[in-house]
C-alpha cells in the first residue's frame, strides 16, 4: 500500500509527537490534617472511554470485584473491571497505616504513613491500570508543603511492584549516578548520623564490586521502621528500586546487633537492584545474602558470619544436608519454598568459604564476581567456566570438597 505524499508526512509528523507522548499521571494526595486517607486522581485531557483492569494484588483470590470512585465528581460504584464507561476524571481514596500506633511488620507490605512526615505506597490492590495505556506514573504529594511532587513509572506486571515513598525524608545520599533516598520512622532517634554514614560506605562498595556505574539506578529509596523484637516480624519487603524494613528495638532503643542486621538486610537488597547478571535464583540470593554480610565489613559493623550462622542453623533445620544446587530446582519447579533459606544460609556460607580460600590464594571474592556464571539461564549448576576458574586459582580437590559439601 502506499500513501499519498501528505498523508506520509503527516504521518512522520505525527508518529514521533505519539512516541513522546507524556505518561498518564495517577496523583496520590496525602494530607497531614488527615494522614491516613490520601485522595488518588488522574485526569484526562478530554473526557474517553475508560477500561479499568485490576490492580496487582498479594492475594490469592482472583474474583473480580467492583472499584468505587468518582467520576467527574459524581460517585460511581459498582463498575467491574473491563467495563466500559467515560469519564475525565478519575478518583477514589487510598488509605495508611501510622505506623506508631500498631507494630506494623512491613513484611505485610501495607500504605504506611509516619509521624515523621512521611507516606509509603505499595500498588497491591490500589493503583488499577487502565486498557491502552502502557505509560503510567504514579505520584506523590503532600497537601499545603513545599516538598515536591514525587513520580515513578509504574511497573510492569511481570516486573518488582511499585513502592512509592514521599514527603519529608532523613537524609539523600548521592553516590556516582544513584541517589538513595532514606525515610525512617525512630521515634526515640536510635539512628545517628553514623549509620547514614556507614550506608553510603556500603554503597559505595557494592556499586564498585559490581561495576555497575554504567547501568546503576538513577534513583533507590530505603525505607527504615522501628519494631518491638519481642515480635520477632524484622523482615523486609523489596519493590521496583525501592526497599522496606524493619529493625527491631527492646524498650525504644536498637543494639548494636540489630542495627547490624538492617545494615545487612539493606545492603543484601542493594545488591538485587545493582546487579546487571541475570543469576539464577540460589545464586542471586546466595551472593546477595553474603555481600550484604560483606559490606558490614567495609562499613566497621560487626555481627556473626555467615558460617557462624550456618553452624548453628544446620543443626535444627530439616533440609540441612540438601545440597543447594537440589534446593533450587526444589524450589523453582517444585514449588517447594521450605528449601529457600538454604539460599540465604548454606549459600552465603558457601560464598564466605569460597571468598577465604581466594584471599588465601592472594585474591578474592570481589576479583572474580564479574565471572562468575551458570550453565544456562534455566540452569543452576555453575558454569564449567567458573569451576574451572575456581580450581585453577584453588586447586582441584579443594574445589571438589566445597562441591560436595555445599552444591551437590
């Protein structure tokens, strides 16, 4: 088919105004006065027919139930998703946990809002996305404050969940292209000005392991939450660039110890979101988990090893003598995630063992990252490349021990 000659140039004209076209903007308002509801708006240039499809949610269930908001001002309830009506407007109210007046563990990764000024959204089951419309930001702002509107695209489904966090942060670290964004609820202040120190120490290491300059995020926010340690819930939860945690305290006040583990759990985070190698998943967990344990060093934090941990978890765990090449596919193609610590405990040691016997040898760990590699992408053996390495820079039998005593 061929198009006449104005009909081709207005259609070069306008194939690039499409192409940058803006993304669809969807504006969560928080408002001091009244924390713990925020108003989400997106408007339209004119009005058109609108699909909503359902937001990403953690649960289980897929029934598909109606979405209440306001169109054009006018309420309207009862629209199932996929069904057509239209509209410039769009609202509806998203509502925050304080996370002061419950012990909220952010393992449940709920809207969160802290006294310190400061809301975090999670997309679960709030952020719908419409038919057409590949190119969303959400957005953040606060009601009446000065602090400035906060977008990030909207991930892909198949992609780490939106965690958007705004409004009055502790503190930005700029490191080589990535500014990490702290926001910390410390009611009795445990945090000083150190642990911001040793953070961006813990950066700066990982991002020079990885040599990922290059490719590093333009942008990382942490989001740090005081719990009770009785309740023993100091997990976290891990978005598209961002991070949530808990650290756990005993009367208002965080040891030494715990503040340690965030600093580990954190930069064990880091390390997914500045890693370019696709590894297979013991092996991103594995690495991740020791170089987080790694960074601590390189920070001055001190708790146990990654070793010390296995020895004493070994001996009550009941896939202990799994090897961590098994637990893999146990995990990945049976569904099977009772075998996943053993990424975070025989697979770190096994890095920290590896790493020492390196060190022995007059390198390290950190020399030979960029090579190490699997087998194949769906594969979770280490590549004949890397065992090969290993053995020439060890030696044969010791390279055959730690086989046996960690991957087979």
């Amino acid at each position: 088919m061929h198009l006449p000659l104005f009909s081709l140039i207005s259609f070069l004209l306008i194939t690039p105004v499409l192409a940058d076209a803006p993304p669809l903007q969807i504006i969560i308002e928080a408002n001091v006065a009244s924390p713990m509801n925020g108003t989400a708006t997106v408007s339209f240039p004119t009005p058109q027919n609108v699909k909503l499809l359902k937001p990403r949610t953690l649960q289980s269930d897929t029934k598909t139930s109606s979405f209440q908001f306001l169109c054009d001002g006018i309420q309207k309830a009862n629209v199932a998703y996929e069904e057509q009506f239209s509209c410039r407007e769009l609202q509806w109210t998203v509502t925050f946990q304080n996370v002061q007046t419950a012990p909220h563990a952010i393992a449940n990764q709920q809207n969160l809002y802290s006294p310190a000024g400061w809301w975090s959204l999670t997309e679960w089951d709030d952020i719908p996305r419409f038919e057409g419309i590949s190119k969303v930001e959400i957005c953040g702002k606060v009601h009446g404050k000065t602090y400035a509107i906060k977008c990030n695209p909207l991930p892909a489904p198949n992609q780490p969940p939106l965690i958007l966090t705004w409004g009055k942060s502790t503190k930005t670290l700029a490191t080589g292209q990535t500014a990490l964004t702290l926001f910390k609820d410390d009611p009795t202040s445990t945090m000083k000005a150190e642990n911001l120190l040793a953070l961006q120490q813990q950066l700066e290491y990982l991002q020079e392991v990885l040599g990922s300059e290059e490719n590093a995020p333009s942008y990382i926010d942490l989001v740090w939450v005081a719990i009770d340690k009785e309740l023993r819930q100091t997990a976290g939860a891990a978005g598209k660039q961002a991070f949530l945690a808990n650290f756990a305290v005993t009367d208002g006040t965080a040891t030494n110890d715990s503040i340690a583990k965030l600093h580990w759990v954190s930069a064990h985070e880091l390390f997914h979101m500045l890693a370019n190698q696709p590894y297979p998943l013991w092996i991103s967990e594995s690495l991740a988990q020791y170089y987080g344990y790694k960074s601590l060093e390189k920070a001055g934090l001190q708790t146990e090893t990654p070793m010390e941990q296995w020895q004493i978890f070994k001996e009550r765990y009941p896939h202990a003598a799994t090897g961590l090449y098994e637990a893999h596919l146990n995990v990945t193609r049976e569904n099977n995630s009772s075998y996943y610590p053993l990424f975070y405990m025989k697979g770190a040691a096994f890095w920290q063992k590896v790493d020492q016997e390196l060190q022995k040898a007059g390198t390290s760990l950190d020399e030979v990252l960029p090579r190490i590699k699997s087998a194949a992408s769906n594969d979770a053996t280490l590549s004949s490349g890397t065992i090969n390495l290993l053995k020439t820079t060890l030696s044969e039998q010791l390279v055959s021990t730690l086989q046996q005593q960690y991957l087979h």
